[in-house]
C-alpha cells in the first residue's frame, strides 16, 4: 500500500479486505448474510436521505465573518454587537422557497436569507428573506399558502389557479407579489440580492430601553435581477446556477459581502407609528426611518462538506441573544415555534450537536440530556435538573429581556386597517419602478397568470387596480380581460368580491 494512504474500514473503524466482491458461496452466490460489510454499506445507503424542509429546499451557504462599523450600544446591549471593529464568525444560508431540493435556482420565488452568528453569548439566528415584506400577516394563513405554491394535489404540477385562487382572496398579498413578480423576484444570484428581516424585531441595551428595529442587508456586488427569459433559459440550462455562483466566487477569493443598514425606532415612537410595525406587509418608508450603516457581512470559506453544513444548518428566528428580542408580529410568533420544531423532525432533538448548529463560542451548559443522536458526554456525571446544589449551570437574571406591556382581551381578531393593504404595492409600482421595471413587472404576471381561469385572473387583476388602477388595467389588458368589470370589482367590498367570482 502507498505511503499516506488511509486503509478503509467499516463505519466502526474495522479494516476491509475488499470492497468489490460481496462474500459469497461460490463464485457466482448466493451472497453470504455474514458480509457485514455489504450490509452496513446498504443499510446506511438505504437511510442516506432525510427529510427535506418543507419549504427552503434547495439551498446553498457559506461561512465567513460579521464586522460591526458602528456604535450601536445605546441600543442593543448584544455583545457581538458591543465594539467597532469587532468580528464574528457567521454561517450564511441562501435559498429559494417553493422548490424541491432538486429545482432550479432561477425559479421565480422569494430567496431565504440567513446567517447564524456564532457570538459569545451563543448562536444568533438571523432568518430573513430577499424581500423586505410578505404575503401574509397571521400564521394560521401559512400552511394554506404554501401549498397554493406547491404541487396540485391530484396532478402533482404547479398549478396557477391554486397559486392565483389563494393570493386573490388574500389581497394583503399584493404587496409581496408585486415585489415577487418584479425582476427581483429572479435574482442574478445570491450574492446580488438583499436579505431584509421583513420582521420587527426588538434591540434593548444595558439601561433597559427598547427600540424597534428592521435588518437590512444590502449587496455590496450591486443588485442583479434575470429577465423572464433568462431565468427560463438558466432554469433549463443549469438549475443550479447560484448554487455555482456562490461556491466559484469565494473558490476564486472574490468574497461577496453586505452592509447591515438598521432602520430603529424607539418604543413609544413604533407604537405609535402610522403603518402597523407588527404587520409584516408593510415597510417602514425610508424617507420616514432612514437606515443607518451597522455593519458588514462577508462570506469567505465555502462549505467543506454541503451536507454536513448546509443540509444540516438549522437556523431559529428563536435564537436571539441578550439586547436582541422577538416584537409580537404574529407571523414572528409563529416562525418562534416552526423551526426549531421542524428541525427536530428533520434532524433529531439533539440537532444543536451538530457541529454546523453547536454554538462554538458559548459552549452549551443546559439540563438538556439523552435523546436520538446525543454525541458528546451528555453532561457526564453532573446534575441534570434544576434547582440543585451540586454547583450546576445557573440562570443569569441579566439575561433577561426588560418586561414588556401586552394589553387588550385576547381574541381572533384581524389586523386594522385593512384598506391598507395597497398603498404600498401601489407606491412600489408608481414611485420606485421605471417604466422598464413596471413593462417587465406586467409581463412577468401575464406569463403566469394566463395558466389561472379567467374568473381568477378577474379577481387578481382587480387586486392590482386597488393597488394602482393603471397596474390593474394593465394586467387586464395583457390577459385580454373586460376593464370595466376589473374596475366594478374593485369597487366592491372583498366578500362581496369574492362571491361575484366564485
Ligand atoms: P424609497 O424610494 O426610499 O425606497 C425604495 C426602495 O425600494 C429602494 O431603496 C429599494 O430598496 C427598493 N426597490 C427599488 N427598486 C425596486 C424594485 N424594482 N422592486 C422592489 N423594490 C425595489 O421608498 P420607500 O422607503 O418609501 O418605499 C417605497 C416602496 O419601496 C415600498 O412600498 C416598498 O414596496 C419598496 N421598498 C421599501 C423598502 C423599505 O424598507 N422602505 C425596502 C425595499 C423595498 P433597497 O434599498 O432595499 O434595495
């Protein structure tokens, strides 16, 4: 055997004689059950997959570092966080959203933004997306959603009539499509896109005070969109096209990086805000809450393994540490729970073991033991409860978050202001877009609302036109639809709406 060369063993380090021929009787078999080998190979083949996200399948994520450019003491007393200059390690995960594992990167879709700082006080999740919005406010919504963007039930194809049936009975959606159906919603790449928090959430720093805050991570590489024709030609040519993007440009050390810019308002002034802080179908106009330069972002080290770090990354909006804090946006709420518990479905109640999860620098000191999986010494012989007097972990009171005003009766009610649900789609399409963009933006939907029945392109449309009139008689126009009944729709209530295209 050449020198260096590693003999191959079985998973349990036995040394193998062979790993071409299965033992057999005879030459020609039948093959022996006591080739255990074979067995072990087979076996673990047999279990090589596991579950994939439900949504946030296909992805890809890297390593690299967090560098704070500013002080921002006075308002989050996280300590990663706590000093100019200071950097922190990160593991960054990029994805698109409807997909399978296997689907193209190019597909028009929201694209997941999430990076897991590995600070002092233990792992920070943050777990946005490429759009600053979304296209729904109450979690008991979610579920519905999602499959309308999935596989029909019984052709197991995309289906626009499910898509466009759900997103025109939700007209608080239309924010969020006009940003989706927008180039942006088929970026170039993952290292030309944004990653926005889309939620509030709350910073505190060591007096106690709260502010309300909004993450924006902005490309430094600029942002890149495809055209509908490109992303078409990419998806059928090289469906993984970003997943390449982002591996050959930090192999060829031109590392991506984003600046954090944080719009931050205090607690008094949130509350009191004109658009519903907590409602995350809406922005905070940055004329109104300008962002300010936070930090930096850079991704340097790629993967050395994509299942052990990309599959296996698991990251929480749960996972927040001292000075940083959950508001109470319901969806928020909500995505507090969902992750951290599919993630035990994926990978197992101990998947905070996993090196790509275990939180490298802060190392975990829990009563948490046993369970599928558990690697380590399981707390060896220490106490596992507490309280004990056996010198155990202890909480630390200066953890806490400062308390906090919850008010009202408790009850299923919606978010106010309902009519609001347009202005902003319709500030997106009059003031921001081009005229290219507003051109692309409608073809974009005729290319995809065409397959839906026209009494759901009627509906759609006349989401559209409450957003803008011209982008509604645009839309209709495209798919050859009677504007006059668009614009009646639209002077209806959204009951009465829906009945008149049911
Ligand atoms: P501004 O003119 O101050 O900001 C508009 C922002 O829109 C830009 O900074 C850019 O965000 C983003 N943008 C530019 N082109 C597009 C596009 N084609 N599709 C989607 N987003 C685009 O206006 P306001 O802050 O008053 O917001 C107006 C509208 O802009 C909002 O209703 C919202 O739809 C959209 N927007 C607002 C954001 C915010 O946080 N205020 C963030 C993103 C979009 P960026 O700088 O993040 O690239």
């Amino acid at each position: 055997m050449a020198k260096n060369k590693k003999t191959l063993t079985t998973a349990f380090g036995i040394p193998i004689p062979d790993d071409q021929n299965s033992l057999t009787a005879g030459k020609r078999g039948p093959v022996l059950m006591q080739d255990v080998h074979l067995l072990e190979k087979l076996g673990h083949f047999d279990r090589e997959r596991i579950p994939e996200r439900v949504v946030h399948a296909k992805g890809t994520g890297a390593g690299g570092y967090f560098e704070v450019t500013a002080d921002v003491t006075k308002y989050t007393k996280a300590k990663f966080l706590s000093e100019i200059g200071k950097k922190t390690e990160v593991f960054a995960r990029f994805s698109t959203v409807g997909g399978e594992k296997g689907s193209a990167d190019a597909a028009r879709d929201p694209r997941g933004f999430a990076v897991k700082f590995y600070t002092e006080e233990g792992n920070y999740d943050f777990v946005g997306n490429n759009t600053p919005v979304f296209f729904i406010r109450d979690p008991l919504k979610f579920s519905d959603f999602i499959h309308t963007q999935k596989r029909h039930p019984a052709t197991n194809c995309k289906d626009p009539d499910m898509f466009w049936d759900f997103l025109s009975l939700t007209p608080e959606s239309v924010h969020q499509v006009t940003v989706l159906f927008s180039d942006r919603g088929t970026p170039a790449s993952y290292r030309h896109m944004n990653g926005y928090s889309s939620h509030t959430y709350k910073w505190y720093n060591e007096k106690g005070e709260s502010f309300w805050v909004q993450y924006h991570f902005k490309t430094n590489q600029g942002i890149k969109n495809l055209t509908l024709e490109e992303s078409i030609r990419i998806s059928g040519k090289n469906p993984d096209h970003a997943t390449e993007d982002l591996y050959k440009a930090i192999a060829h050390e031109d590392f991506p990086s984003w600046t954090l810019e944080m719009q931050i308002m205090t607690e008094e002034e949130g509350l009191n805000y004109h658009w519903d802080i907590f409602d995350i179908t809406k922005v905070w106009p940055h004329a109104e809450v300008p962002p300010i330069k936070v930090g930096k972002l850079v991704l340097n080290r790629n993967p050395v393994n994509y299942f052990a770090e990309v599959e296996q990354a698991a990251f929480c909006p749960g996972n927040l540490v001292p000075g940083i804090a959950a508001s109470q946006d319901k969806m928020l709420q909500a995505r507090l729970f969902s992750y951290h518990d599919t993630h035990i479905h994926r990978l197992g109640p101990n998947y905070h073991l996993l090196p790509v999860n275990a939180p490298k620098n802060a190392p975990e000191t829990s009563y948490q033991r046993d369970g599928f999986m558990r690697t380590g010494n399981n707390g060896g012989g220490g106490p596992n409860y507490w309280p004990n007097s056996f010198g155990g972990p202890e909480p630390d009171p200066a953890a806490s978050e400062p308390a906090f005003k919850v008010s009202e009766v408790a009850a299923r009610t919606p978010y106010p202001h309902p009519n609001d649900d347009f202005q902003q789609a319709g500030d997106l399409y009059r003031k921001v877009m081009t005229d290219e963009d507003r051109n692309h933006l409608i073809g974009n939907i005729k290319d995809h609302l065409k397959g839906a029945r026209k009494r759901i392109q009627l509906r759609q449309a006349t989401v559209f036109f409450k957003a803008d009139p011209e982008y509604g008689s645009r839309v209709a126009e495209e798919l050859g639809l009677d504007k006059k009944e668009v614009e009646r729709l639209a002077g209806m209530s959204q009951e009465e709406r829906a009945k008149a295209t049911a």
